[in-house]
C-alpha cells in the first residue's frame, strides 16, 4: 500500500452538520419494511445491548493498542487499526442477527469476535501460524469465518461491493431471511465497483445495507479531495436508494439507523445506504505515518469525540456504569488480549503439507508429484522443517 508522501498538511475536511438529526426510518421512499423500522427507531437503545457493545468497543482498542506494539516489535507483519471508528463498526454490526452476513472493507475484522468468534483463532490469523484457521495463507487483518457468516476484508477497495449484492440476491431467491451489511470506506464511493453494486441492489432490491464508514481520509487523500460531491448520501440516492446520515461515534445512532435499514431490508424493502460519520484517528495501517499529511488540530479536534469516552459519559449518565467498573474493565480487556496472545503466539508455521489442500477434492497428477517432491526434500533437509 505505497503511497506518495506529502509535506504539507492537508486543509481540514469539511465540518459536520453541528448537529446530527434523531434516527429516523431508514430512506426517504416508501419500502415495506417501514412501519417495522419506524417502530424498531421509536424504541431507542436499550442499555443493556449498549453496554454491551461497549464492552467490545473496549476490547477492540486493547487489541488495536497491543497489535500495533506486535507489530512495531516485528512479531506481526502487518495490522489495520478502528482507532476512533469503534462505535460505527460495532454498533452496526450488532444491529444484524446471526444469520445475517458481514462483508467487509477495512475497518471490520473485529465484528467477528462480536458475533461470537473466538479471540485465539482471530489473533492467530495474524501471526499466519500452525492456529491460524486460514494456514497463513491471507495477509494479516483478514480474518473469516463461517461460523460468523463474515468473509475477509477486501483490501482491493470496492470489490467487496458487488459480491455482498450477490450473496444478499442469493438469499433473496432462497427466500431466506438474510440481509447482508456491505461495508465501505469514503474513498471507496469513488470506485466503480461502487456504482455496479448500487445499481444492481436496486434493480434486484437485494436485502443488503451499505454501511459506508466516512472517516474523512483515503489514506493520504482527504475526503474534499478525493470526491467532488462530499456528501455521501446524495451518491446512494442517484443510484435510487434511501440514504441515511448519521453520527458515526454515536452508538445508539448508528445501531438504530442500522437496525432500521436491516430490518427494512428483510421486510423485502430492498437495498439502503447509511453514512456513518466518524474519523481514522490512527493511521491508515502500520505501513503508514499520518503525521506527514494531516493537520495535528484536526485530530486533536476529533480525540475530543472519541466514540469511547463519549459512550462511557452516557452510560454513566444512564447509571448504566462507574468509573471504578471502567478501570476493571479496561484492565480484564488488556489481559485478554494478552492471555490470547501468549496461547498462540508460540505456535510454529503452519505444516508444508497443507500448502497442498483445500483446492482439489482429489489432487492432479502433477499436484500429487510435487507433494512427493517436497515431502523428500522436507525429508533430506531437516532444518527447514517447522
Ligand atoms: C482498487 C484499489 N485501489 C487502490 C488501493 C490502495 N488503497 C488501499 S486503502 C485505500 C484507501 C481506502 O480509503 P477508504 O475507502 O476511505 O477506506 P479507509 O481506509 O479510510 O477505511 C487505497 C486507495 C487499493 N487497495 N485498491
Ligand atoms: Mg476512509
């Protein structure tokens, strides 16, 4: 992911609205699933659910805080931080039911460990050891699984699009009631993968909601400069869909919004747009410095409305919580994310043998032969083995 390096800072991206309006049905059209939305968005956040994604939102900065220092000390080759984008990945994500899917753009791997998956397999991933359920055969941060219904990142930016519409079409022709939640970054409305799947979630009324994460920057590219129309929505609405803007550091604006534009979609509503308006407060991955393009005040500004803070003030509005329960819960999320770390961390590579599997029901001649070649080279030079 090269990138060209920039003296300048940037101008700082255009303000927000000051204020974000209350949620409200998702879309301005009429769709079936509306009275349904109307009454999920009349009903609020409970708590408790809050709560509980507040717990994950805790537990994904521990990891990201720790993975970053992994990979500083060159024990992981490689991560992508939600620094700052905590409430919009997991609020939306935990508006979905179980079997909904999750297609991803850069920002969600974690969703999985909030839909159940467990963290010594997501982190073995990216160490690409003997543990990793894909035999270190992805790059680090793309993590999938079944279990979860979520397949991997898709760091081709916008590719992920059309695919998501066809899962949420095939389901659709099943009659399944599965919706599936198409996420994206700001840049990746630029792409023409972008345009296809719109167009084609409309004409098909595809039950898929496009979560599009506006966290203001494409790597080095600022949102004013990467797009002419900077208001995300009015590009979902060409394509005829409902779009919705919401604050994305909010967790009960983004898991109603959300909420309401799923269940609108499995009413047979068909597709919808939400922007979730956040910022990458970290980096765009460990392979980048942000201090060389972006203005230090426009961060700082954005700290100030860290998603994390601002939930653990509600809460404690909400009596919901106490400062003592968040320094434990701070310390038990640090040491999960260490006790995970030292399970599986000493795990050699994965075996040479499973380089072979997973692609053949029964493997070629030639196949079968360079197996036989390399299991007698193994043989003859011990040393390389794991
Ligand atoms: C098709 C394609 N073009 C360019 C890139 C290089 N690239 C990687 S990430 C990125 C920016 C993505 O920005 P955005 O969609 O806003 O997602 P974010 O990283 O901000 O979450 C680019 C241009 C790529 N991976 N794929
Ligand atoms: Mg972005």
């Amino acid at each position: 992911m090269k990138r060209k390096p920039v003296k300048k800072a940037r101008r700082a991206a255009p303000p927000l609205r000051a204020k974000v309006k209350q949620p409200r049905v998702a879309g301005r059209t009429a769709a079936a699933g509306q009275p349904v939305a109307r009454a999920l968005a009349s009903v609020g956040l409970d708590v408790r659910e809050k709560l509980r994604i507040y717990r994950y939102m805790v537990l994904l900065r521990s990891m990201d805080e720790r993975m970053l220092s992994l990979q500083r000390q060159g024990r992981i080759g490689f991560y992508g931080s939600t620094y700052g984008q905590e409430a919009a990945t997991l609020a939306s994500a935990a508006a979905l039911e179980r079997q909904d899917w999750i297609v991803p753009g850069l920002r969600e791997a974690f969703t999985m460990v909030l839909r159940g998956y467990p963290l010594g397999p997501w982190l073995a991933q990216l160490f690409g050891n003997r543990a990793d359920p894909s035999k270190g055969r992805q790059m680090p941060s793309h993590q999938a699984s079944r279990s979860v219904n979520q397949v991997s990142w898709s760091s081709v930016i916008g590719t992920q699009l059309p695919h998501a519409v066809g899962v949420a079409y095939a389901a659709k022709l099943r009659q399944e009631p599965v919706v599936v939640a198409a996420y994206l970054g700001d840049g990746a409305t630029s792409s023409s993968a972008f345009a296809e799947a719109l167009g084609l979630a409309k004409r098909l009324a595809a039950p898929v909601v496009f979560c599009c994460q506006n966290n203001h920057w494409s790597i080095s590219l600022p949102l004013s400069r990467q797009t002419a129309e900077t208001r995300l929505t009015k590009k979902a609405e060409a394509f005829g869909l409902p779009a919705r803007r919401v604050d994305g550091n909010s967790i009960d604006e983004v898991y109603l919004a959300t909420r309401a534009a799923v269940e609108a979609a499995r009413a047979g509503g068909g597709p919808s747009f939400i922007e979730l308006v956040t910022y990458r407060l970290g980096a765009h991955s460990t392979s980048d410095d942000p201090t060389r393009y972006r203005d230090q005040k426009e961060v700082d500004a954005w700290l100030a409305k860290d998603p994390l803070a601002r939930a653990k003030r509600e809460l404690i509005a909400a009596r919901a919580w106490t400062d003592a329960k968040d320094k434990a819960l701070m310390k038990e999320s640090e040491a999960a994310v260490r006790a995970a770390v030292a399970a599986v961390e000493s795990e050699g590579p994965p075996d040479p043998s499973t380089l072979f599997e997973d692609l053949y029901a029964e493997p070629p001649a030639l196949l079968a032969e360079q197996q036989a070649m390399l299991a007698a080279e193994l043989a003859a030079e011990p040393r390389v083995r794991p």
